[in-house]
C-alpha cells in the first residue's frame, strides 16, 4: 500500500503519458533507491516493535505472576492457620469452651490457654485471630467489638448455610474497641472466614476469624498499576470483585489481558491493558522511523535528479522499441546509430526480440507436443495384450477350482481394464464410462461385499455425450481406498445439464478430507504421502487439457463429513464419422 503511488506514476510514465525521458529516469531511479529504503525502514520498525512488545508482554506476565505468588503466599498462609485452631479445637480436652463468658475457674483456665494459643499461632503480619461464638462472644485479644464487626458489609455477606471457609476480601480493620475517624480510618486487612461445624469438636457453631495486614499486598497491586498502567480486577470464583483498581475503565476486545488463577480459592487475578498503550512505544519506533525514511527519500530524490539530467533521446527510441514488443509487435527493431554502449544495447535488444521469437514458436511446438504426450501417458502405462492375456489364463484357472467369486472378479476387472486401456479415443461416452464403473463396484461389491449403497442419476439423453476416458474410475477408487472403512458408506452420482455445460456431482460421506491435504490436493505438482491425489490430479488435468484451463475438478470436504467433486465441461458429441463436435 506504501509504494502504490509511485508504481501508478512509473505506470504512467512506461505508457507514454511524459514525454520528459528525464522524469521517466528519475522514477525509475527512485523506485530502485526508495523502495529498498523503505523496506529495510520497514523491517527495522517491524523487528524493534516486535522486540519491545514482546519484553513489555513478558513483563506484564511475569508481573501477574509474582502478584499471584504474593497472594498465594498470603492465603495459605492463613488457610494453615485455621487448619491448626481446627485441629486444637478437635482434641477431647477442650470441650468444656463454651460459647459464653466463663464462670468456673476451669472454663477461665480453658479460655486462657486457648487465648495463648491464638496468641502463638499470630505473625507479624497478622492483625487479628478470633473465634466469635454464636453469642456474640468471643475468643482472642480484646481489642474486637462485635458489634462493629456486623456493621462490615463483607462480615454480613457471609451466607448462613456456609459450611466451608469463605474469604471476606480486603476491608479496612475500622471494628475495633477504639473509634475510627478521618485521620485514622483502620489499617487494611485480608480477612478469612471459617465456620466451626465439627459435631465432636469444641465450640461447634462458632466462626474463626482471620485477618492479615494488607498493606503490603495492596501496595504491590498500586505498584503494578502504575508501572504496566493495567486495571487489575481481583474476583472470586462466584464473580464477586475482591479487588479493583480505583480509576474508571472500560473493557474492549483488543485489550491486551494478563490473567492467573489462585490454587489455594480459585480467586482471578486479571490485568487489562489498553491496545494503545501497550503499543505506545512501537508507536514511537514508528513515527522516528518515517521521519528518518522521509528524510533519506528527500536526499535520494536530488540524487536521482542529478544523475537523470544525463540521457539523451536515444534511450526514449528504445523505450518506444521496448513498448512496441511487450504489446506482441516482435518484428520491431530499432536503429543502431553508433558504437558506444547504447549502440550495444541496441544491438543485444535487437538480438533478444529475434530470440524471442524464435522461443515462442519453440514453446508453441512444444506445449502441443506435450499435450499429445501427457495425453497418451495418462493410460498408456501397462502392456494390455500381456494384461488381458494373463487375466483370461488366471479367470479360467478359478472357474476350473470353482473359485466364482474370483472369476467374478476378474470379468469384472477385465471390463474395466478393457475400457481404460483402448487408447484409440481419449473422449467416449458418458454412457460408456457408467458402464466401467458398474463393473468397478462389482469388484468391490465381491472383496467387501454388499456394504456400500450406489445411487446414479442420470438421464438417458445425456449418455451420449463424450468425457475424457478413464475420468470416472480414480475418483471412485479415492472414495474406497481414503473415505470408506471396510467399504461402508453411500455414493451419490448426478449428471445433468447446465445451459452448454454438463454437471456432474458425485458425493461419499466418507471419512472426509483434513483441509491441510485439501488446499494442495490438486495443485500441480504438489508432493503426495502415500497414493492419495493422483487420480484426482490426473482426471483434473484431462478435462483442462481436453476442454481448457477453466474446467476442471472441484472438491469439498470436511472430516467426517464426507467429500462431494463437481465437475463442469461443455457438452460435446460423437459424429458419424468419429470426430468431436461441441455443442453450441
């Protein structure tokens, strides 16, 4: 898209629109210099950009990862210490904790130690460790009020009939004995909780509370933010919003996403980048790069300016020359004038347009040749007395040991055989084709037996019009050797007409074709694994060669859906005499 004005201006300039030889040498001379310029600028911003979004993609990855170990690492380290108070909690000699203020010294002695418990179990990150009974009673340091605590909205939307551990989030710790204000609203806190449902355990019904210090989480999150200027999004499993950066955002499809899952509560950790700013730097790359490239084609056009002003009219007569033989005028010649290098190029011109002539009439000769080649090739692979001679010996020899179905067989593939290997017309009758294949399905109807349905449609009038001979077989024998297992499966065969085409669609549902083998099936050429494709490519290039370049076989297929071919080619005739005639 770049170079298409100045490929529209040389067009102009080769057609004799400008007559200033001077003008055409410039463009020419710019085309060879800009074009090679621009593309390496090209390939420099390409490789750069590519270089920088690729670092700055593994940056944002590697940084969600280390916020999904930093995290992880918070959580279970909580999830082990309820698994610890849970296991306390479990042995015989604490069910006398009630859910109650202790009255008896035995139940003060109980609460005491179950306190200093808690109290070990805390870390330095650890801002609070509470069982809280279903009384409004609890255990722990005395710095909680209840109270307060039911006032949390993620302390609410704990679900009565929670049975396992549920994570309450990140809030601030504001529930405390003293009041919270302006200047000091509460540290935040992750917090974790764990009802008590263990029927031989103590204080059964009651929740465990665990908070953590999340300041140096959430400052990782703010660091994120403001280094990738990504929107981070914390969600549960549920899809409730654990977190969320704090600035307005607005998702889109081109969003570049980093994201990760939690092991220790399936939390998603997600981060969005906006397509133009994680492409912000590529942007840059690119607009110093035209810069630079606009700059060299400034500096490259004043050079070509200079070295164009050189020419003379000689170099136009030959221009003129050239124009007249690339519109198929090869008898032109053009004058030589001198001896000097442009005489020499009039010279090696000359030479070459003789020589072009003369490999045109050479191809001509050729291509016939090697259509009448390719033509005779396509059968003429096999001796046929020899074939037909031992086919007979080996058809009696099976009657004689009764072997029908192999005498069966053998009629059957000696009609086959007895119509592809007549070489003396390359177009027969349609009719004439269905024959062979009905012969053909008896052989497969023998070596697999009645497995496979056959259903032909075609009307009476249409058999006498010609098809490229032995065109018919390979595509069926494509259908038993690669669509069919063990030969089940239908085959649909329709021919009808179209106007001055004939139409001939035949259909399996086969196995089917892997579109990897499908877009070079009947490419000339093309390599081939084992024998699929040759008898396509074969039958595809007899009605090209037979009726031109825009006929042809067509295929359509997907795996495990089957595989239909559509075939067009004008209808043509026998004459009485043998010959061709295409009908109008």
């Amino acid at each position: 898209m770049k170079f298409r004005p100045l490929k529209q201006l040389a067009a102009r300039l080769l057609s004799g629109s400008y007559r200033s030889i001077r003008t055409k040498l410039l463009v020419c001379f710019l085309i060879v210099t800009i074009i090679p310029l621009l593309s390496l600028g090209a390939l420099s911003y390409y490789q750069s950009a590519k270089t920088v979004n690729s670092q700055f993609g593994k940056y944002g990855e590697n940084a969600v990862a280390q916020l999904e170990q930093q995290t992880s690492t918070y959580l279970n380290r909580m999830n082990q210490t309820t698994e610890t108070i849970y296991s306390y909690l479990l042995d015989p000699a604490r069910v006398g904790l009630g859910g109650d203020i202790p009255t008896t010294y035995k139940e003060i002695l109980d609460k005491n130690n179950l306190e200093d418990f808690l109290k070990a179990l805390k870390t330095e990150r650890t801002s609070g460790i509470y069982i809280i009974t279903r009384s409004g009673y609890y255990y722990g340091e005395n710095n909680l009020d209840v109270a307060k605590l039911n006032r949390i909205p993620e302390w609410r939307s704990i679900p009565d009939a929670y049975t396992g551990e549920y994570w309450l989030g990140f809030y601030s710790q504001n529930h405390g004995l003293q009041e919270a204000d302006e200047e000091n609203p509460g540290q935040p806190v992750l917090g974790l909780a764990v009802p008590i449902n263990n029927p031989y355990g103590a204080l059964r019904g009651s929740t465990i509370l665990i908070e953590e210090n999340a300041d140096e989480l959430l400052r990782m999150f703010r660091l994120f933010e403001y280094d990738t200027q990504a929107h981070l999004v914390v969600s549960d499993s549920t899809g409730r919003s654990i977190y969320e950066t704090a600035s307005e955002f607005s998702s889109h499809e081109s969003d570049i996403v980093w994201n990760r899952k939690l092991k220790a509560n399936v939390w998603t950790i997600e981060a969005r980048l906006p397509a133009k700013a994680f492409y912000r730097s590529s942007r840059m790359i690119r607009s110093n790069t035209i810069i630079a490239a606009a700059a060299s084609c400034l500096l490259a056009f004043g050079l070509a300016y200079l070295f164009s002003s050189r020419f003379t009219a000689r170099i136009r007569r030959l221009k003129d020359s050239m124009q007249k033989v690339s519109i198929g005028k090869l008898h032109t010649r053009t004058k030589v004038e001198a001896k000097d290098e442009l005489g020499s190029l009039d010279i090696s011109f000359n030479n070459m347009v003789g020589r072009i002539q003369s490999l045109i009439r050479e191809v001509e000769r050729n291509e016939r040749l090697k259509k009448e080649a390719e033509l005779k090739a396509f059968h003429y692979q096999i001796n046929p007395h020899l074939l037909f001679n031992t086919l007979n010996s080996i058809q009696w020899k099976a009657k004689l040991q009764g072997a029908d179905d192999i005498r069966q067989m053998l009629y059957h593939l000696t009609m086959v055989l007895e119509g592809n290997l007549d070489i003396t017309q390359e177009l027969v009758p349609l009719g004439r084709e269905l024959q062979i294949i009905e012969h053909f399905l008896k052989i497969q109807e023998v070596r697999y037996g009645p497995v496979f349905e056959y259903e032909v449609t075609c009307e009476e009038a249409l058999k006498h019009y010609l098809i490229p001979r032995m065109t018919l077989q390979p595509l069926f024998e494509n259908t038993f050797f690669h669509g069919f297992e063990d030969g089940q499966g239908i085959i649909k065969l329709t021919i009808e007409e179209t106007g001055n085409l004939l139409r001939l669609t035949l259909f399996d549902n086969g196995a089917g074709i892997p579109q990897e083998k499908l877009k070079r099936l009947l490419l000339p050429g093309a390599k081939r694994k084992g024998r699929g494709g040759l008898g396509l490519q074969n039958a595809n290039q007899k009605f090209k060669l037979h009726f031109g370049q825009q006929y042809g076989l067509k295929v359509g297929s997907s795996p495990g859906e089957g595989t239909t071919i559509v075939i067009l080619w004008p209808k043509k005739e026998m004459t009485p005499h043998g010959e061709n005639n295409e009908t109008d």
